[in-house]
C-alpha cells in the first residue's frame, strides 16, 4: 500500500504517531525497540505503507499516547478499513449489535472463527491474495470476537449451523477439529446459543434454511435489521415487512435445528470430544 492508496485513517495515524514520536524525541528505531517492533515497521507505518496491526495500536497507545486515549479510539476505524467493502457497512451494525442471531449454510459464522480456519478460508479463495493481505484480514475477522465479552450491554448472540459446516474441513482436518472445540467453548457462554440443523432435515416435510444464509441484529437503537451476503455482494436490509418475512423464516429454521444441548453433544462428538 503506498501513500496515495492509504487510507485516511491509516493517513491520519501515520501522522498522529510521527508527531508524538517526534515530540517525545525519539528515533524510529528507538520507538520500534520500545513497542517491540523494528525501525523498518515503524517507517512503513509512518509513510502510510503499512496500515497499523491492531497490537501495534495498542503498544503505541502505551508508549506514545500520553494518556489521550488517539490510538485507543483510532483502533475501531483501522479495523473497519481492513474488512472487506461489501463487509464495512455491516461491521459497524454487528459491533453495536444487542442480539445478533446467524444462519450458516457453508462455513462458521466468520465471528466464531479461529485464526487457523479464517486463515484457511481467505487463504484458500478465488483468485489468490497475496499473503500480507490475507494476514490483514483475517486479523480484521478475528477482531470482531471482541463482541463476546463486551459488557455494557452484552450482546445476546446464536447461531445456527448446517450439519455439513461440521463435517467440512478447510485447510486441514486438524484445523477443522480445532475450530469444532472453540465453536464447543463458545458455546458455554452464559450469553452464546449455537444449535445445529441436521442433514437429513431435507428428507422431512420442509426445510426453512433452503434459501441461504441470513444474519438478524438488533442494534442498540433497538432497530431490526437483517444482513445478506453472496459472492461478495451483500445487502443489508432494513425495510420492516422484509425484515419481518427474514425473521419468520429464521425462527422456523431454529425450530427445525436440534436443541441446544444436542447440538453441542454433536459439536463434541465431531471434534473427539466426548464428554458430559
């Protein structure tokens, strides 16, 4: 990334941390040495090359922020410039989110991700991306987990899950059993539901998910809204009678899909863990 095709907020932090540094006096060496990054990061980072990993932030915060908080509050929009531009609109409605229930068809929910199988879908996609920009990604998607643990107010968060997404591997079927056994922690979050639709549902008198993916967020507006993507296309719709059919046919789906206990059993019993 050059300086011209830098975002602004990457522009902005490269002139935010440039200054301080200066004001403090130091070299781009001895501020590299001081966060644990070289002289080298910290030019790329400053001539807009680099856009800023969300560790670095957090270490420029302490070494150069002067109690401000800049690089704390700059953290967020570094983040959203790194996702994906059919994504952006979204990431800002699932950060805020109060409840967000998903349907997925093909992968895990992009929110329950580990970085292996994150690195092992973005990686993996047509046409190839170089591998910086696949590590920049899937830090990006990695970030979003934040939601979890966030307090004030917790967001209320479900997903549901084709039986296949479980029997699916990518990159390798270790990475497949490890993400099987974090969706399982996951899963025990006083705040977290994960339920499973069986394959054979299809050999039964209908099956709602037959349309695809679906995610449904209340945000702290306390607005429904329902985000769709395909293809790299993604639509994020808001209209209430459209909204309300998307929420029907969810709540049918989760009717459909094994309970919460079983779901987790199942989860348990793919990943080689079985127990009580």
């Amino acid at each position: 990334m050059t300086r011209t095709e830098a975002s602004g907020t990457t522009q902005l932090v490269a002139a935010m941390t440039k200054a301080l540094r200066e004001q403090k006096e130091l070299t781009q060496e001895e501020l590299g040495k001081l966060i644990g990054y070289t002289g080298s990061a910290i030019s790329a980072l400053e001539t807009g090359a680099q856009p800023p990993s969300d560790k670095m932030l957090v270490k420029l915060e302490e070494a150069i922020g002067g109690g401000l908080g800049i690089f704390e509050k700059a953290r967020r929009l570094v983040l959203l410039d790194k996702y994906p531009a059919q994504f952006k609109n979204f990431a800002l409605v699932e950060q805020d989110a109060v409840s967000l229930s998903s349907y997925q068809t093909f992968v895990v929910d992009g929110l329950f991700q580990t970085p292996e199988y994150a690195r092992a879908l973005i990686g993996g996609g047509f046409p190839k991306l170089p591998e910086e920009k696949v590590e920049e990604l899937v830090e990006a998607r990695v970030a979003r987990r934040t939601l979890f643990d966030r307090a004030e107010p917790t967001a209320m968060i479900e997903l549901i899950l084709e039986e296949s997404v479980l029997r699916r591997p990518f990159g390798s079927r270790e990475v497949l059993r490890d993400q099987l056994r974090s969706l399982s922690g996951d899963a025990e979050r006083d705040n977290v539901s994960v339920q499973v639709l069986p394959m054979e549902r299809g050999l039964r008198v209908g099956h709602a998910g037959a349309r695809g993916n679906m995610v449904l967020v209340k945000t702290k507006e306390h607005h429904d809204v329902v985000y769709l993507e395909i293809e790299e296309e993604s639509l994020l719709v808001s209209d209430p009678a459209k909204v309300a059919r998307l929420t029907h046919r969810y709540a049918k789906i989760r009717t459909q899909a094994l309970s919460s206990d079983d779901s987790l059993s199942l989860i348990r019993t793919l990943a080689g863990e079985d127990r009580i």
